[in-house]
C-alpha cells in the first residue's frame, strides 16, 4: 500500500559541510507519515487472514493510516482516541469511514480499551508501534534505499514508541548493514528511550510534557529497548522550541511540511552536528506526519521559547 518515496539529496542546514546527507521522504506517503510501510502491511496481513475489521489506538499517524489501510482493503475501522485528540483529527479520521472511538486521557488507557474492542468485535488489533510484522513493513525504507543504489553511514530518526527504531535495525540487518550507526532522537518531555538507556533499564515517563504528540509513548517497546543494548544507537534529545524551527527550516529549504516529531531529528544537523561529525553521508529518515498545518507552523514559530 505503500509508495517507494524520493530520496533526495539535503541541503544545508541539514547537510554539515564535508559531507552529503539524504532524505528518504516518507513525508509524501499517502497518508503523510512512513506508518503506512507497518500498519499497511499488518492490516492487509490481517485481513488476508479473515479479519473483516480493524481496531486501533491512535490519536495520530498510526490511527489514520488504520482507517486508511482498511477503507482501501474495504474493512470497518473502529480507531480508539484519548480526549486529548483534537476534533480536526477525530473528522480527519472520519472522514476515511472509520468509527471514532472517545476513551481515556492517555493512549495508554485508549490502547486498554481498544484491545477490550476488539475481542467484544471479533475484530483485529492493530498495535501502533509494538509488532515484529509492523517492524517487517517499516524495514522497507531501508531496503528502498538500498534499491537505489545510494550509500549511507549512518541513519537518523525520530523515535516514540520505537517501532520504526526496530524496523530501520530490521532493514538494516537483512542487507548485511547492522554495523551503520542509529542515531535516535527525541524531543524532552518525550525521551522514554533516552531515559531507558540512562536508567539501564525500561522505564515508563510519568507524563508527556512535550508538543510532539507523536513521540508521545510513555513506554517504548521491549524489543526497541533490547535493539539499543545490542546494535550502534546512539540516543540524543533535543527541545521542543529545536524541533519546531527544524520543521520551519525544512518547510522553507525544502518546501515540505512536517510535524514537530519529524523535527527531532531533522534538527540534530543543526543543534547537535559533533553527533554527525564523522559521518560522510547520513541518511535522515523524514517521517512527516498529518499533525501540521500551515497555521499550526505559524502558532509554534511564535510560541515562547
Ligand atoms: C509514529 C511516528 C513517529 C514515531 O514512531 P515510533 O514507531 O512510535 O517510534 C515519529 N514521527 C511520526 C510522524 C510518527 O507518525
């Protein structure tokens, strides 16, 4: 369901001098996120398998894409969303024919929900960032790239829950590259990887005080965490107001909107180049996401810093 997205050559600030980064712009997916390559897959895996409908947590990217993916494979989706979710993203989602569900203040209690949903429905679950065949279906960016012929050594991506952490190591791995370097960003009030690594252990946040909503997993995944014990990644944070002015640099360098999650780590060129120093040719993973709008941009450009 996916599309093979550009990959294109970045321009300053978001290739360092000395050498040349690229882009997989995963931002012009169909559903402006790279969370089609999983949640596609997963979906058309269960459908393939006789579920007639799709269940999801998501206030975000993955529950989108879930409406999406099954309203193209001509199932019912029932997508969970905490309060929090705001009535543009509820239409949004609606708007696809998926039945929006309303419960908890956190995903964590929307997710608790759902799953009940799905077993009273005899539905599927889909899980947003936490399955080996989602991980299977975001490995396709790396072999994409891989496709084309272009060679990196190192890779940069945001991280949330850290399912596409898990997939990139997975794409990596089946093309004989498990050696190049992760480089994982997060944005502060964001950072249950970063805070994992630190505490040598899984840790779940108290809260997420950070405006990337789609980093917001208060826990990341098991196999996410064990990846980061036993393959190069590097774990870097960044703030809120660093995240936002990369997307504005990116918006007006490259023309493409993203939201503030894709901004992690759009923004370690520019805050954190020491990171990138020894690297030749860095692969960003742009991961886009449909939380952003020209007004939005306008409202975090002028938000306090
Ligand atoms: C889901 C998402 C992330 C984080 O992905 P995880 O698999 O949860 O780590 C980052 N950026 C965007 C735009 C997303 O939709």
């Amino acid at each position: 369901m996916h599309v093979n997205t550009p990959l294109i050559p970045a321009l300053p600030p978001f290739t360092l001098p000395g050498q040349q980064a690229w882009l997989k712009m995963d931002a012009l997916q169909p559903v402006g996120s790279f969370k089609l390559r999983g949640v596609g897959r997963l979906c058309a895996a269960q459908v393939a398998a006789g579920a007639r409908a799709i269940v999801c947590a998501s206030g975000g990217n993955a529950g989108y894409t879930a409406a999406w993916a099954a309203r193209r494979l001509g199932v019912k989706a029932h997508i969970v969303v905490p309060q929090t979710t705001s009535a543009q993203v509820r239409e949004a989602i609606a708007a696809l024919g998926a039945q929006v569900h309303v419960h908890g203040s956190v995903w964590d209690e929307a997710h608790a929900h759902a799953v009940q949903l799905a077993e009273d429905l005899g539905a599927a679950y889909v899980h947003p960032f936490d399955d080996p065949l989602l991980w299977d279906g975001h490995a396709t960016l790396i072999d994409e790239v891989v496709a084309a012929g272009v060679s990196f050594d190192c890779v940069v991506l945001a991280v949330g829950g850290g399912g596409l952490l898990a997939g990139v190591i997975e794409g990596l791995r089946r093309n004989g590259l498990a050696h190049v370097p992760v480089i994982a960003a997060e944005t502060e009030g964001a950072a249950s990887l970063h805070e994992s690594l630190l505490a040598g252990e899984r840790i779940t946040l108290p809260a997420i005080t950070s405006i990337a909503s789609s980093l917001g997993a208060k826990r990341v995944a098991q196999q996410a965490f064990e990846l980061c014990l036993n393959a190069p990644v590097q774990s870097v944070t960044v703030t809120d107001a660093q995240a936002v002015d990369a997307c504005l640099a990116f918006a007006d360098v490259h023309r493409v909107l993203v939201e503030p999650a894709c901004g992690a780590a759009l923004a370690v060129p520019m805050v954190l180049p020491e990171v990138l120093a020894e690297f030749k040719a860095p692969l960003i993973e742009v991961c886009g996401g449909v939380g952003v709008s020209l007004d939005r941009l306008s409202a975090w450009k002028t938000m306090p810093r």
